[in-house]
C-alpha cells in the first residue's frame, strides 16, 4: 500500500491510498480531499498513518514501513515497463544529423539508414530488424528499396548541396583547398553491367566488377561531393569532370585544387591550366625527363629541405626526407625478399607479379626464366627521400608541400568508409541503388566527421569510434503509468564509461552549436 495524489476535475487534489493484489491497482480508503498545499500535506502525513495502523505499524517513519513502501513504488514502476531500447548511439547521432543540416530532407527513413550505418552497418534487410530491436522504428524493406530509388532520382543534388553549405560554414565561409582522390568498390558477383566493369581494384579485388568513386574534401577530411564512374574508367580522367561539375554547381572560386600523382598527366595538367584553375600535384619524379631527372639526383641532398625548379609553366618542387629515405629503403628491401622467396619456390606468374610494386625489379626472359636485376635496384636507390610535388601556384615550397599532405584526409575517408561503415562490397545491382548506396554512406561519413569536430571543440578527449561503442551499451526505459496515463522516459547512465559522455545526452549541451 502507498498513498497516492489524485488530481480531480474540480482542480481539488484527492489523496487515497492504494493497494495492488495480484498486479491489480485499487484504491482501498480516500483521506480526503483539498487545494490548499499545507492541507494536502496534512491528508499525506493521515493516509501514512492510516497505512501503518492497518499494518499494525506503531511508527510511520520505521524502517520497515519506508522499505515496504520503496518495494511496492519499485514493483509498480518495474511491472509497467514499456520497452527497454540500446538506443544510446541514436540519441548522440540523432543531434548531429539535425546539426548538419540533414534534417531538411524530411524522409524518416533517410535518417534511419544513415544512423543504422553509422551504428551497425549491415544489409538492408538486416537493417530493418536492427531498427526496430534498437530503436523502436518501424521500417520497411519495401519501403526502404523504394526510398533509394528517390534518394537517386530527386535527393542527391539537395543531399551534396547541404554537405557544401555546412562545410563552408565551419570553415569561416571559404572552402579554399579542393582535394580528390579516387578508389574502387568491388561488388559479390561474377558477371558485371555498363556501370559494374572489371578494371585495376584498388582492393586486390581484381576478378570481380567495381564502380570507380571519386570524392572531393575540404580542408581537414570534410566530404563535399562525389561521383561513381564506369569500374574500367581510369583514374585520371575523373578528376576534371568531378571539379568543374562542383565548380559550376556551387559557383567555387579562388581554391586550390590538390590531387595524387595517380591523377598526374600532361592532359590533366593541360586541362587545368586551361580552366585557370590552381593546382598542386603530386609528381612522379623518375618519370620525368632526362633532364629534370638529372637535376633531382644531383641536389645536395638536406633533411628536410626543399627545391625547385621550373617546368613548363609550372614549378617542380622536389623536397628529401630522411625518414621517408629509409621508409624507401624498408619497403624496397621487404618486397625483394618477398620476391627472392618467391624466386626460389617456383611461384612467381604473371598474376601474382602484378599484384606488387616491385616486379620492376624482375627479368623475364623469353623461356620464362625469372631473375632479379640488381642494377634496377642500384637505381632505385638514388631516389630514397625524395618526392616531387607540381604546382602552377605562388606558394613557398614548404607550404606546397603542407597542402599536399592534407591529401591523407581523404585515404582516411575512404579508409573509414570502406571499414567502419562497410561500403563495400555492395550487394545492389542497379545503378540507382547503387548510387543511392553511397549516398547514404557519404552522409554517414559527414556526420561522422561532425561527430569528430563537435569532440574536438568540447575537449572530449575521445575518437568517434569509442563514443559509438560506449553508446550502444546504453540503454533508454520507457515506463507507462496506467492510472495517469503519462509516461517516464529515463535514459540510464550506470556505468563509469557512461558517465564519461554523459553530456552528449544533455539538451542543453546541443545548444552551444
């Protein structure tokens, strides 16, 4: 028994006490009733005592009485449990979907998909059970196939365009340096399409048909656009269509576009001086000509020290590391001895020589006789430490080549896309599907980065991936009070690694931004 505030119709607060008999609810006595505060308190302090006389208590405030009670609150409160959901990585993404702009696409289950990916990411399918024993949401499988053939056809465009306007927002309204890169994502299948195609997998994956994605970021990784191509397309010639595609659509000016030496040809580097646009490109110095090769081997070789001369209308900067000299040295000598092993068991073919960097290295004569040609390597030595970098722009040397290290933020977005939120392989078969595949995960990917910067900024002293994984271990209670009719929501922060991102659950901590 517990005593138990009644709201009336009148406005006046009845206060009963109240009995449960085999999961039954009843009222037993009504004390009284009143508006008045000090009144009200006063019929308390009676239906107490009344409860402790009926129970042959001679003390409302013993222990037994207030552990009874506490007892009989908890039972109740545990009898009327509505659900219990792992819903913690929901809450936290939930706010930062919201943060980025996202939220303009109204579609619930564009939301859904993109948090599902970034919590546990899995086949569609899998993904609609995951919804709805997580998080409580009903999706869909038909519905969620039929949402990514709008995604393609209406959302894409609105989807790159919110990502833009959000990068250029934090960045002080400048987007200012354009970086590219490509890779491939390989499909389970044996047979491909017009867009599916065999081509050079930069997953190893070279029997199965890919797409080709090329992805534009910002300074410091934040994913701006991107584009799938034919799996067969080569690499180099993606970059200008993807660029002047951006630049048009979002009216860019005054940037610098930086790219890999994989996208470096004299068409490409034609093409942008053309377009007027500035660019500083990696360049592929033992490939240049006798002359440019002859002045790179004869520097006066200093740690750390870059120099430069001119090519064409552009300047080739070379600069020499020690670090990266035995890095150089390091991996030339692991790929012989790989080689050399090879050599002498009899393994070497064609399929697997073209699988390393190092078959440059091999002689192949006529009768398949294989041996390594020590000059080859004499050669490759004198290039240890050294990297080229080609630029049209007024930058320093030292500068250029700080630019041109950010290009790491884009391995690093196809290194957490292709892992963490598992884009490939894909399983969809239609190029709208397909698209609209890495739609979702390019959004992911942009919250996740949010995610990153909003930790960062608050001193939250901790990656994304280990936040997600403390939040999926906890846990939201929904309890229904039958009598009122309201309903308690607690989310439970319990243990001392919950506790260590408890303001990410905090309203008010969403506020700041």
């Amino acid at each position: 028994m517990y005593v138990r505030k009644k709201k009336n119709r009148s406005g006046t607060t009845s206060i009963v006490v109240v009995e449960k008999r085999k999961g039954v609810y009843r009222e037993i006595k009504t004390i009284g009733t009143s508006n008045d505060a000090t009144e009200i308190e006063s019929l308390i302090r009676q239906g107490k005592r009344w409860i402790s006389s009926h129970l042959g208590e001679q003390d409302i405030f013993e222990v037994h009485d207030k552990a009874l009670e506490e007892m009989q609150v908890t039972e109740y409160l545990l009898s009327n449990v509505e659900n219990i959901l792992l819903n913690g990585v929901q809450l936290i993404l939930n706010n930062v979907f919201k943060m980025t702009g996202f939220d303009q696409i109204e579609d619930t289950i564009f939301r859904q998909l993109v948090i599902a990916r970034l919590s546990q990411p899995m086949s569609k399918s899998a993904t609609v059970e995951y919804l709805k024993s997580h998080f409580d949401e009903d999706a869909q499988l038909h519905h969620i196939y039929r949402y990514l053939d709008k995604l393609y056809n209406t959302q894409q465009e609105k989807i790159q365009q919110i990502s833009v306007e959000h990068t250029m927002r934090i960045l002080g309204g400048k987007i200012g340096l354009l970086f590219y890169d490509v890779t491939t994502l390989y499909f389970e299948a044996d047979y491909g399409d017009e867009l599916r195609e065999n081509g050079f997998s930069k997953d190893g994956k070279h029997s199965q048909p890919q797409v080709v994605l090329g992805l534009l970021v910002s300074k410091d990784g934040y994913p701006l656009s991107y584009s799938v191509f034919n799996g067969s397309q080569y690499e180099g010639r993606t970059m200008l269509p993807v660029i002047e595609d951006f630049v048009n659509r979002f009216n860019l000016k005054d940037f610098i576009i930086v790219a890999d030496s994989g996208l470096m040809n004299q068409r490409n580097i034609a093409l942008l001086e053309s377009g007027n646009y500035k660019y500083i490109i990696g360049a592929r110095i033992k490939n240049e000509s006798n002359d440019l090769k002859k002045w790179a081997l004869s520097l006066n070789k200093q740690d750390g020290e870059f120099y430069v001369t001119q090519k064409g209308q552009a300047k080739l900067i070379v600069g020499y590391s020690i670090n990266r000299a035995k890095k150089d040295k390091y991996n030339r000598e692991k790929g012989i001895k790989r080689l050399e092993k090879a050599y002498r068991s009899g393994n070497i073919t064609k399929e697997n020589i073209n699988k390393r960097g190092y078959n440059k290295f091999l002689d192949i004569s006529d009768n398949v006789k294989v041996s390594i040609n020590k000059e080859r390597i004499e050669q490759d030595e004198k290039w240890d430490g050294l990297k080229g970098y080609l630029t049209n722009t007024e930058l320093p040397a030292k500068d250029v080549y700080e630019q041109y290290c950010g290009l790491w933020s884009v391995e690093r977005a196809f290194r957490i896309t292709k892992g963490t939120l598992e884009m490939r392989p894909m399983f969809h078969f239609t190029p709208k599907r397909i698209e609209a595949h890495v739609c979702i995960c390019f959004v992911a990917y942009k919250v996740y980065k949010e995610l990153e910067r909003i930790l960062k900024i608050s001193h939250i002293n901790m990656s994304v991936d280990k936040v997600l994984d403390i939040a999926k271990t906890i846990t939201t209670i929904k309890i229904n009070l039958p009598i009122s009719g309201n309903t308690i929501t607690q989310t439970m922060l319990l243990t001392q690694r919950h506790k260590s991102i408890a303001q990410l659950f905090d309203e008010k901590f969403w506020e700041k931004f």
